[in-house]
C-alpha cells in the first residue's frame, strides 16, 4: 500500500482528494494540518509522496515550505508544492526548486481535485 500525506492548511481540499481516492485499496491517504508535525507524519507512515501546500498568508511561506520539502527530501518522499499561481514570489521558487531537484512538481490552487490527484498517483 502507497502512503501519500497532504501537508496543508486547505482541509476541504484535504478532504476532496481523500474523497477522490478512498476507494482505491492500494493507496492510503493522511492529512497534515500541523506542518511542524509533518516530518513525523511522513517518517512513521513510510510515505511515499507528500503534497505540501505554500499558504497563503501565515508562516507557512514558500521559504518556510521549501525548508520543510529540505528537510522531509531526507526520507526519500517525493515531494510535490500546492503553489499560490497568483503570489508570483512563490510561483518562481516553485520553478527554482523543480528545475534543481529539489520537488517533483508543483501544481497551482486553481487546479480541479481530479487533477490534483493524478499527480498524486503518478509519482
């Protein structure tokens, strides 16, 4: 079974890829909304993907976020930004850091859950 955690403040967003994909016997999916727990979340579950939303407003800033994508990199999670397309400083970090290797991908707000979640299942 495949472990995808969702780091993120967007519980209705959370809740709608779970509702997508709970049918789906091979994946197994938990929500995050304590970024400082995240690291845990994903080291006890043996995750294999974590989808990390940039917020935007608060502390979870797209530096903050691409600290934390440093930091879980260590757990061999393969790592994918919720990226606010209209915070144009956030957008060209998220470009930085796929160009680098240090994410995935990264995926806008603006996109539907059906496609949010078949870039979960892809990696």
């Amino acid at each position: 079974m495949r472990t995808i955690v969702l780091v993120m403040l967007r519980k209705p967003v959370a809740q709608g890829i779970i509702q997508k994909l709970h049918n789906n016997p091979s994946i197994r999916l938990l929500h995050e909304s304590d970024y400082n727990n995240a690291h845990n979340a994903i080291r006890e579950n043996a995750a294999e993907v974590a989808l990390v939303e940039i917020a935007e407003t608060g502390e979870y800033t797209a530096d903050y976020c691409l600290a934390l994508c440093a930091k879980l990199r260590a757990s061999n999670c393969k790592l994918l930004l919720l990226c606010p397309e209209q915070d144009e400083g956030s957008v060209a970090m998220a470009v930085e850091a796929k160009q680098a290797g240090y994410i995935e991908d990264f995926i806008f707000y603006d996109a539907s859950i059906e496609y949010l979640t078949s870039k979960l299942l892809a990696r």
